[in-house]
C-alpha cells in the first residue's frame, strides 16, 4: 500500500554520512561495548536457550505431560503448546516494548530474562502427567505462555538497543550480535541434549535427564540479570527523551499507523524467515529423529555443526552488509531459500551426514538475512517507537507463522504431505523477496 506517512528515517538514507546529529556517529568508549556485548549478548543467549530448548528436548518429555500409551499424539500435543507459547508473543513485543520506548531499553530488557528465566525453572520443576495428571498439562501451557510473553519483548528490546549504541558505519555487523549469540544459546542447549544422550540411556533421559537444561537455565538468569541491571541508557533514547517537545504518552496506535509501511515490511520480511528459522535452526534434529528414524546423538551433533557454520557467517554477512547494502544481502538471503526448500529436505533420508549436510547449507543462507535484520528494523522506525514498531508486527508474524512451523511440519510429514509445508514455506520467501524490491536501501540511516 501507498506510504502516506510522513518520511521514517528509512526515507532519509541520503543524509550526509557525516551528520553531527546523529547519536549513532559518537563513538563508544571500549568499557561501554564490552558491556554492550556481555549484558545484551548472555541475556540473549540465555532467552533463546529457554525458549528452543523446549523444542530440542521434546521428543523426551512429551511423555511426561501427556498420556504416553500414543509416543505421537504426545509429541504433537507438546509441539501444539510450543506454537501456543508464540500467542503471548504480540502481546509481549507490545507491552515490553512500549517499557523500552517510554522507560528505556535496560528495563525492558531486565523484565523480559527475569520472566522468561522463572518459566524455564517452572517447566524443569514441574511434576508429571503419572503424578497430577492434567495439572501437569496446565503447567506447562503457563510455563510456555510466561516465556512467550517474555521473548516476545526480548528480541525487539535488544535488537534496539544493540543498534542504537552501534556506529552508523557498522550497524550491520553490531546487529549480527543479536543471532550470534541467540545462537549460541541454541548451541548450548544441542550440545547439552547430545552430551545427555550419549551419556543417559534412553529410559533416564525421559525419566530426568530431560529436566536438567531447564533447571540449568532458571538458574543461570541470575547471573543474566546482574549484567543487565549494570548497562547504560542508550544515547538515542537519553535524547529523545530530553527533548522539550518529547511526548512520552503519545498513542501507540497513532504511531502503528503514522508508520503503517514500515509495520507492514517487518509482517512481510518475517513470515518467510521465522518458517525458516523454525524449521531449520530449532526443530530440524527432533523431525529427524521422530519422523526419519535418525539416532538421537547423531542427530543432534549435526544440529551443532549446522549452527556453527551459521555462527560464523553472521558477523561476515553483517560486515558486508555495511559496505554493500542491506538489499543485496536479503535478496541472496530469500532467493537461496526459496531455490533449495524441496531439495534439501528431500536430500535427508535416514543417516545424520544427510541431515548435517541439508542444515548447513539452509543456515548458510538463512543467515545472511539474520544477521541484517536487527539494523534494517531499527532503521525503518523513530526513536519514540523503535522497539514498539517493529517488536509488535514482529511477534504478529512469528506467532501466525513461526510457533505453528514445527507443528505444522510433523502433522503434514507424517501424513505424507510433506511437500505442502515446503509450498507453503517458498511462497512466504517470496513475499519477502516483494517487500524487498520495494524498500528503500536503509545503510548509513541516522537513527533520529
């Protein structure tokens, strides 16, 4: 739709590169981004751990939640509440995100890994289906809707407020920060679940194996939490919320539609990417050992090498992305997405080799649009709606299209419909290759 709107700073990506106005330009004394990086950085990777290891650890605890006589009606009643999880997460990027446009990034920040921390002790703590019987399945519906509110405020808090401390000129690699280390809490969990079951046997992993990562991450939100509370204000919203015609309790519906374009870019960049992510980065390990009869470790470790390759292909598509454009690298991003959706699936059989292969390849591309994607949605937004702006269309995506991925994809899978998902996931990267031709360029954007 036409942009009636007055011009966002993603219109004004012509100023002089120079602008002595821009809070972005200051440089970041050395002490500042460490603690840029440790506070945002371990409090992500902590809120991703949370959140995926739900998902990594599924095929060993559905079970426990639900009547174990059907292993798959189990599994897919506990892929059903990870996708009811994503409903609170609107709901999260609004309210979290308006904390963070009207109180400041840190506090949003330090609520969101102090909810999302206490849900992950709750799920690990929590007693059975054998012992309470449907209280056990109520458990964990509110355990998962507590760290949906919570991450649905997380990644939009901390995705601004990494860009908005980022030099202009490296905005793009300083966004990377956000996957990286998302990804490397993702890491810790495949590589928590590969050492469990080398070393469990299969009956004590579903027994209590299964309860030690989400124990491990209740308690180490402490330590995230002290780091957070340590971080300072942003320039950007220090400015801006000193300025004499500053008004702080502007209606936030005025402002979704003041910057109706820019909302509607983020729904349209975000459907096909969260699919993606959902598929690949979280669930791939689990869908192959359920459904294509992969041993468990092996799989696992092949989700290990997959995100390493991601992990170090961030930070170089980011970089690049500061000299090259965010355009280009989005279009590279979708394109190979929507080419190698049916190959590589069909390409997975029943060894692990297969399945490392196919991952590595879809995150290698996946991770050129990741690693931008914090610094293209700082830049379509101002300050006063930054986080809210681009936090709530987020969450509206990933919850209509991200939470039901896995589920999706297993109930199609087994019914021998696989393909329908990989249809559905090209045409979503398709749109997103649309709203990309009909952006503007966004680098060296000031965030005013």
């Amino acid at each position: 739709m036409p942009d009636q709107a007055s011009p966002s700073p993603a219109s004004r990506s012509d100023a002089p590169e120079a602008s002595a106005t821009s809070a972005t330009t200051k440089s970041t004394p050395a002490p500042s981004r460490l603690r840029t990086v440790i506070g945002t950085g371990v409090g992500n990777a902590l809120e991703w751990y949370d959140w995926n290891v739900y998902a990594i650890f599924t095929p060993f605890f559905a079970s426990q939640f639900f009547p174990s006589a059907d292993p798959t009606s189990a599994l897919l009643s506990t892929l059903a509440i990870f996708a009811v999880g994503f409903l609170m997460r609107p709901l999260g990027g609004l309210v979290f995100g308006r904390l963070s446009d009207r109180k400041g990034r840190r506090a949003a920040m330090v609520g969101s890994i102090a909810l999302a921390a206490a849900g992950s002790l709750l799920i690990g703590l929590a007693p059975t289906y054998a012992t309470i019987g449907v209280g056990a399945s109520a458990l964990l519906v509110f355990a998962r809707l507590v760290q949906g509110l919570a991450h649905g405020g997380e990644l939009p808090a901390a995705q601004t407020y990494v860009a908005e401390m980022a030099p202009r000129e490296r905005r793009g690699l300083w966004s990377s920060l956000i996957y990286i280390s998302g990804t490397c809490g993702i890491m810790v969990a495949t590589v928590l679940a590969a050492v469990l079951s080398s070393f469990l046997s299969e009956d004590q992993l579903h027994a209590w194996g299964w309860r030690v990562p989400f124990v491990m991450g209740g308690l180490l939100g402490l330590y995230a939490l002290i780091m957070r509370l340590r971080l300072e204000e942003t320039d950007a919203f220090e400015k801006q919320a000193d300025t004499p015609d500053h008004e702080p309790r502007t209606s936030v519906w005025r402002g979704f539609w003041e910057n109706r374009a820019a909302c509607l870019r983020v729904i349209g960049l975000t459907l096909g990417g969260t699919v993606v992510y959902y598929t690949w980065a979280v669930s791939a390990p689990a869908q192959a050992i359920s459904l294509k009869g992969i041993e468990a470790s092996s799989a696992l470790w092949a989700g290990v090498l997959a995100n390493l390759v991601f992990l170090v292909a961030l930070p170089l598509f980011g970089a690049l992305s500061d000299r090259v454009g965010r355009k280009p690298i989005l279009y590279g991003s979708y394109i190979g997405g929507a080419v190698l959706a049916f190959p590589l699936n069909w390409f997975i059989q029943d060894q692990a080799w297969q399945l490392a292969v196919s991952m590595t390849t879809a995150m290698l591309f996946m991770s050129a649009g990741a690693a931008i994607t914090p610094a293209v949605f700082a830049e379509m937004f101002p300050t006063r709606l930054r986080t809210t702006g681009a936090g709530f269309p987020y969450a509206i995506a990933v919850a209509a299209c991200g939470g039901s991925a896995p589920y999706l994809q297993t109930w199609l899978a087994s019914n021998g419909k696989g393909d329908l998902f990989l249809g559905y996931t090209v045409v979503l990267l398709l749109l997103a290759l649309a709203v990309v031709h009909r952006m503007p360029e966004t680098k060296n954007t000031d965030l005013t």
